[in-house]
C-alpha cells in the first residue's frame, strides 16, 4: 500500500484502541508523536470500520470500497439526471479504466473521501440550476464544504466556488449570491473550530506542517516543466477515456451536443484540477475529484449517440451482459479470497517483518541509521502491529542493510529487505 494510505490506516487502527483523539491524531512509528498532516475526517471515519472488523488487512479495503461504491452510484445518478440513464454505463466505463481513480481507492487516499463530497455539491447545485430550489440545499453545501475542510483543508474552496462554475447556467449574479451563502454556512463551522481550543490547535497545526509546507516546497527529480506539470499528469491519466471519446466523436461528428452544461462541467473539471498548477508540490492524485467531470465532458459531448432507442437487440444485449457483469464481480470476491494475505506491492519487506516479528517477540527493535529514512518499514510495523522500532542504542535486537554492525551478531533469519541483529554480550 502507498506509504500515505499505510499511515491514515494506523492512525485509524489507534482511534479505534482510544489511542489519540479526533484532534490529536496519533502516529506510533519512528519518533512516535502526534500527526499534523491532515486533518481527521476520514481518519474519524475510517476507525469505526476498525471498530467493526478489528484489525484486519482488509479493513481499509473494506472502508474504501463503501466509498468506492457510493461514488459509483452518485456518478450514475448524475449522469442519470443530465445525460439519461442509458448513458451511465459507458461513463462508468470510462471512469474505471482511469488509473488513478481506482488507486485511491485501492491505497486508502483521503481523495476516496473527497469524492463523493464534491459529487453531491455538484447534484444539489444542478437540482437548483433546473430550478429545484429547497430551502436546505444551501445549508448542506456549507455542511459539505465544512466536511471538505476536515477532510482536506483547502479544498473545501473549490466546493464554496463551485456556484460560481454554475454561471453559464443560471447567471453570475445568482452564482455569486449562492456562494455567499454556502460561504456563511461554511464560516458557522469554521467559527466554532476556531472557539474550541483542541479543534483550533489542529487546524493551526496542519496549516503549519502541510499548508506552508506545500506551499514552500522544492520539486526535485527530473520531472519537473515548472507549474504546469500538473496538467501533462493529468493528460497522461485521461488520455485513455478521453482518447476513446476523440474515436467516438470522429466517428459521430455530426452527432456531437455542446450546451451550457458542457461549461459548466468544464469549469467544475478545471475548479478541482488548475489550481494545483499554483504550486509546486504536485501529485497527480491531488486532481481525481476533478476525474468524474472530465469523463461527464465527454459523454455529454456524445450523448445524442449514446441515447439509441431501445431495441430487441439491446434486450439481448441485457440478458447476457447483466449476468456477466455479477459472474463479474463473484469472481473479483473469489479472487480477493484466494489472496488473501499474498502480498504483491511491498511483499518482501512485509514478509521481513513478520519473520523478525516471531523472532524478536515484541522486544523493542533498534533501527541502524541506513534504515532511518525508509519510512515503510515503520509504517507497515506500526499498521500491522508487527514491530516496534526506535533509535535507541539500547534495543537488544537491531535491523540494518549492512551486513556488519559493530558489536552485533547477524541472526540467522530468512529476511530480504533488511537483516537483523543481535546486541552481543559485554
């Protein structure tokens, strides 16, 4: 699992035990302390799945896949209300072939959170453009935009501005008005965290460690175009989906529609993905909320060649493929089954842990400096309750990718990642 999902997971697992609070999240890795990188939603959330299911690998699967499933079925449903319902298969197609937006979920991202947030934004604010107004609409977006904060801090700005993007609908002047609201809603949360003394010792926190952090960070590697390089990631992670619908569209060019709605799909896409060209701390999966707009661009634009009359023949179609699709999902359970505990990302470090793990019996284990920055290693120990490491000098047992250490004796232990040793007798 991605080092950052391994992390919301232990912290998860601890909540769970009353090991932390809300607004102390608690790490036990190296130099165990309190966890200022995000904010506690989903790590809130995620420890009532450890309640229920203990502590088991599969747990942040679990977890990930309710959200999975919940913004599958709001994905439908939009594209069920502004498209037509014979649309929704092929832009669930063409959402799940987009790669990242199924590592978020496989990873345990706080993005597998964020979007069904936005996606429910998106269906109250549509609901109020076809003029469904309900004197709660409003209220619940400040609500969601609040449940953003927690989630991610500033990205709830994209959920207040998401109005504005409702422009070409329904007018700015009205785009504007609704974003004071939801703004005014929003700042109620907001104004209470502020009051309540842990809440806003969290909040300033994470604006220390992760907002100034981001925001003075220096890229390195070699992939680096200057700002923009976020958008050839995302290029590069729609151009499947999108190359399919270019086909199609050549293939139906006479068959294409562009109405209001593609604008305002356009500029939510652009509202959850731009601004990250702002800094220079980019990860492509900073941008998956904006996934499901892009994809709703290009069904929208295909939809006159999507929406065919119904047909003996698509009956047919029906008939074989609606049992397929469950022989489908029977055999990704049975698979999931049959491997269970047959690791692939990570496997050898995973399995190193466990064999020092029976070894050691849950005596404190030194870590050698070479090993001090390989935080996967502390991460998977502390997730999967396998080892407990420190940098003290006084460990009896001591890990290293050397394969001499002064005043150690190597174990004699089937281990690849690592080795392990023990402190010799004066």
């Amino acid at each position: 699992m991605f080092l950052d999902g391994l992390i919301y997971g232990a912290i998860s697992q601890n909540l769970s035990k009353g090991i932390g609070s809300t607004w102390s999240l608690w790490y036990d890795g190296l130099n165990a302390g309190v966890f200022k990188g995000q904010l506690p939603l989903f790590m809130w959330l995620e420890s009532y799945a450890f309640r229920v299911f203990g502590t088991s690998h599969f747990v942040e699967r679990v977890f990930c896949l309710l959200l999975l499933l919940l913004t599958l079925y709001l994905f439908n449903l939009l594209i069920s209300i502004i498209i037509g319902h014979r649309a929704a298969w092929f832009g669930t197609l063409l959402l799940l072939i987009t790669p990242r937006f199924n590592w978020v979920f496989a990873n345990n991202m706080i993005e597998s959170l964020l979007l069904p947030l936005v996606l429910t934004t998106f269906l109250l604010l549509y609901n109020m453009s076809l003029g469904i107004n309900r004197l709660w609409h409003l209220p619940v977006i400040g609500a969601l935009a609040f449940a953003t904060f927690l989630t991610k801090g500033p990205v709830a700005l994209g959920i207040l501005a998401l109005p504005l993007a409702f422009s070409p609908s329904y007018g700015i002047r009205k785009g504007l008005s609704d974003a004071a609201i939801a703004c005014s809603y929003f700042g109620l949360g907001i104004a209470g965290l502020i009051l309540y003394n842990p809440s806003n010792q969290c909040i300033a926190d994470f604006f220390a460690a992760q907002v100034l952090g981001t925001i003075n960070y220096v890229p390195s590697g070699s992939f680096w175009l200057g700002h923009f390089t976020i958008v050839l990631k995302l290029l590069g992670e729609l151009i499947v989906p999108l190359g399919i619908g270019l086909l199609l569209g050549v293939l139906f060019r006479k068959k294409l529609t562009f109405t209001r709605t593609t604008a305002v799909l356009l500029l939510t896409a652009l509202l959850f993905s731009l601004p990250f060209a702002l800094f220079k701390k980019q990860h492509v999966y900073y941008t998956v909320p904006s996934f499901p707009f892009y994809i709703l661009l290009v069904v929208h634009a295909l939809s006159p060649s999507l929406q065919l009359p119904k047909s003996t023949l698509d009956n047919k179609l029906h008939f074989i493929l609606a049992p397929l699709g469950w022989v489908m999902i029977l055999i990704g359970i049975g698979l999931g089954i049959w491997n269970y505990g047959n690791y692939t990302r990570d496997k050898h470090l995973i399995t190193d842990l466990q064999v020092i793990s029976q070894h050691t019996k849950s005596v404190r284990i030194g870590i050698d400096k070479d090993l001090a920055g390989h935080w996967s290693i502390f991460a998977y120990a502390t997730r999967y309750q396998l080892a407990d490491f420190s940098t003290s000098p006084d460990s009896p047992f001591l890990v290293s990718a050397r394969n001499v250490v002064d005043g150690y004796s190597k174990v004699d232990v089937p281990t690849v990642s690592f080795h392990l040793f023990e402190k010799q007798a004066p």
